[in-house]
C-alpha cells in the first residue's frame, strides 16, 4: 500500500475512533501533500509527487515539530510541546524506521569507501548517494556532518 492510501487510511480509522489529535495530523499531512502536488503540476504532468518526496515532506514536518518543541520549551509552555511531541510521533507512523547513530555512521564509511572518497571535493557525490539510498532513513543534516569529520573537514 502506498503512502497516499496509507493517510486515507489512519484519517478513516482516526474518524471512526474520534481521535481528534490523530485526525487534525493525518489532515496536515494530506494538506501539505496537496500543497506539493499542485506545485508540482505542470501543463504535461498531472501526477503527485513520488513516495520519496512525500518522505522528504514528513521529515520537513517533524523537523519543523522540533524546532517549535524547543521554541516552547524556552517559553515554559511545556503543554504546546507535548502537542508537538505527539504530532511527531503520528508523522513518524508513515515514514520507515530510522537509523540509530551507530547505523548512520556505519552507513556513511560504507558510502564513503565505496565511492573512494577521500577529500572534501567529494562530499556533493557522499551526500547525493546517502540521499538516494537513505530517503527518510537518516537525518541528512547530521550525515553531513559525519561525512565532512570522515572526509577531514572542520
């Protein structure tokens, strides 16, 4: 089943059980799927974006869940949080298991080593094959930065 019925889905269930919190997130999501397939409409095109870019738009989501978390945080408004923190974990119903750190890095100096990486002139090609290989798996910001320690940046 694809991710599109996969939200059609949990927004059925979440109706028929009156779970208010899982229903306005699943709605989110489907609203922001929207947003990214009517953007990516062209006059030849008429199709929705890919199961990779609908990853890529839950990790947005939930990174953007956790920068307000902290915002929140800072302002003592610990109940605002926790509806974030709950937001995140119904978003990361949809998206497959994440990698620990220990995986990530693994899979980092698997990716550098065979693509003979040596220097920091090669990250763009480290980072292009992390993205394709691990869409939705690993956080792409902290890879970078496992990347550029192996490849000898700062």
């Amino acid at each position: 089943m694809g991710l599109r019925e996969q939200f059609n889905t949990a927004m059925k269930a979440a109706m028929k059980a009156r779970d208010q919190k899982r229903l306005a997130t699943v709605r989110l999501i489907l609203a922001g799927l929207k947003d990214r397939d009517i953007a990516a409409r062209t006059e030849t095109s008429r199709e929705g974006i890919s199961d990779d870019d609908i990853l890529a738009l839950l990790a947005k989501m939930i990174k953007s869940r956790e920068d307000s978390i902290a915002l929140y945080e800072q302002g003592h408004r610990p109940e605002l949080a926790q509806a974030e923190r709950d937001e995140i974990a119904v978003i990361r119903e949809f998206m497959p298991r994440q990698l620990d750190e220990a995986e990530a890095k693994a899979a980092v100096a698997a990716v550098v080593a065979e693509l003979g990486a040596s220097s920091m002139k090669d990250m763009g090609k480290v980072m292009a094959a992390l993205k394709e290989r691990f869409a939705g798996k690993m956080d792409i910001g902290k890879a970078g930065a496992m990347v550029k320690a192996l490849l000898g940046g700062k």
